[in-house]
C-alpha cells in the first residue's frame, strides 16, 4: 500500500509553474536521507528541514512517499556508453561507469534500501521495476548494436546478456565494492561473449 504524504485535494494546481531547481533541490535532499537512514527513516519533516522548504511544496509535486523516493533514486546519473565498435571495451566502458557511480554517488546504499523496502511495498515494487527497466535499456542497447555487428549471435538474447553483465557488478558493488576491476570483468566479459557465440547453432537461447 503506498504511503500517502498528502490528500488529492493538495496537488499542484494546473498551469502552475514549476521550479525545477527547487525540485532537484528536493530530491538531491531526500536521496541523502534515503542513503543514511533508508526508506523507513525517510519522512516528509526531514525533507523539509534540510531542504528549507514548506510541506505545501513537497505536496505539491509527489502524493506518496514511494513517489518521492522513486523520483529521487531516478536523479542518479544514467549509465551511457558510446559505440566502439567492440564489445568487450564497450563492457569494460560499462562497468567502469557504474564503477565511478558507485564511488561518487549514494547508489550503492540507496538501491538496497529500495529494494528492501519492496519486498513488502507493492507500489514501491512496481515503480521501481519501472525505473530499474528503463535503467537498463543502455546496456541492452550495447548488447543489440554488437549483434547488429555480428560480434554475437543473432539468437541472443540481449536482455539475458546485459543481466549476466550486471551480476557481477551488483555483487562486487554491495560486498566488495574495491574489487571492481577492469582485469576481472575483461575475463567476465570474454565468459558472457564466448557463451553466446558457442549458442550460435541453437535456434533460441536456454529457458
């Protein structure tokens, strides 16, 4: 059940004009608090003490308090690599974004709290599937432009591939986020690409 911060009738009224650096300011806060005290400790009053602005405008802008937070984990910068012409320096580009992000950003306390919180938050589950899908479009972009190379099969799946990608990551960034180097996911990605090419003669990929 979503954590309701305001009534319907508290909306922003149409037409009125929005301060998006007001809004970021917001959400910059509430990602702060979100990385220090997790969803259950974030409340609107911390919000509005350390962003020095009134209820009325945090109510205006996200009915829920899953819509706060969402819209806050959405601020984190977006992984975006640029087309080489070979996978596994693409892979490598990859992982060192997300590397970067983890050492400069609060994702790698933010994401977990998230995700905790929606094992039993249903609208938090759904809204952050959302994200998370729209999140990984980037990599499963990479994935479908080294297809459309012919660097893999036209039998991958992309979606599989960019997961057996974000595995590793995942795993190093929570449990041993100094651990993520270039030399270990070069081997990773030279696994994932040589287990795709070996599925070259399968007319689909595993279920």
């Amino acid at each position: 059940m979503a954590t309701p911060i305001l009534s319907t009738t508290s909306r922003r009224s149409p037409g009125r004009p929005r301060d998006l650096a007001r809004e970021n300011e917001i959400l910059k806060v509430t990602l702060g608090i979100l990385s220090e005290v997790g969803f259950a400790g974030l409340t609107v009053d911390a919000v509005v003490a350390k962003a020095k602005v009134s209820k009325a405008t945090i109510y205006r802008r996200w009915a829920t308090k899953e819509e706060l937070a969402i819209a806050a984990f959405d601020q984190l910068p977006l992984i975006e690599i640029e087309e080489h012409d070979d996978l596994e320096a693409e892979i490598l580009a990859y992982v060192e974004q997300y590397r970067d992000f983890v050492q400069t950003t609060p994702l790698n306390s933010v994401l977990p709290a998230l995700v905790s919180e929606a094992t039993h938050n249903e609208v938090l589950s759904e809204r952050l599937k959302e994200i998370v899908a729209r999140r990984r479009e980037s990599g499963i972009e990479m994935i479908r432009r080294a297809i459309a190379r012919g660097e893999l099969p036209g039998n991958t799946d992309a979606a599989l591939a960019q997961e057996l990608i974000i595995g590793p990551m995942l795993h190093r960034s929570f449990f041993s986020p100094e651990n993520i180097t270039k030399d270990d996911f070069r081997y990773f990605a030279r696994i994932i690409i040589a287990g795709f090419k070996a599925t070259a003669d399968q007319s689909s990929t595993p279920a």
